[in-house]
C-alpha cells in the first residue's frame, strides 16, 4: 500500500476517534432530563461505532469483508447524524456548539459513501 494512502486511513482514524470523543464529551454536557439520556445514549453507541468499525474496515481480509464494514460504517455515521440534529431540533442541545461536530459527521458520511460507491462501480 503506497504512503499516501497509509496516511489517509490514519487521518481517517483519528477522525473517526475524535468524532467519538467529542460525543462522549457532549454526552456530559446534556441537560439531566430522561430525554436528553435517552437521546445521548443513543448516539454514544452509534458515534463511537463509527471509529470501531471503521478500524474493522482497514483490517478487512477481503474486498467483500471491507464492503461489509464500510457499509456499516455509513449506516452508524447517518444515525450519529440524525441523533445530532434530534437534539438541535428539540432544542435539547444548541446548534451552536453542535455545528462543527456535525459538518464533520456529514463530511466523514461522504467519504465513507464515495469509498463504497468507488467499490460498487469496481464490481460492475
């Protein structure tokens, strides 16, 4: 695997990580109500699936495992995505201090959905 691609994956790691650090830190940050638990739970297990199953997808043996993976990658990325905007819509949690968060899910959800998008026009 050439240097480039050694380094994109490991940027992408630590985004990943980094997505399920800020979440956990938001977590903490939710208001004591039983909505904002139930909300905050919810996206603890989707947000930090994103960087474990991503890190499952780079350690694929194969082109059918790594499709599997990614796939799940996106799926857990859109609910992260949607959790987020559950809680700006509720006004649980201030668009303000989820924005950034959010442009970096969207971000990681494209990459992710071109990366198996890429492996879908290979196949054909």
């Amino acid at each position: 695997m050439d240097e480039k691609k050694v380094e994109f994956i490991e940027q992408i790691k630590r985004r990943t990580k980094d997505v399920a650090i800020r979440v956990v830190k938001m977590y903490r940050e939710l208001p004591k109500q039983q909505e904002a638990w139930v909300i905050g739970k919810q996206i603890l297990r989707s947000a930090t699936s994103i960087a474990a199953n991503y890190r499952a997808a780079c350690r694929a043996r194969s082109a059918k495992e790594y499709y599997h993976k990614i796939s799940i990658v996106i799926e857990e990325t859109d609910e992260t995505l949607f959790w987020l905007e559950i809680l700006v819509e509720t006004d649980i949690f201030p668009e303000s201090k989820l924005k950034s968060l959010m442009d970096e899910v969207n971000e990681l959800l494209a990459i992710f959905s071109k990366s198996r998008q890429t492996m879908n026009n290979k196949k054909k």
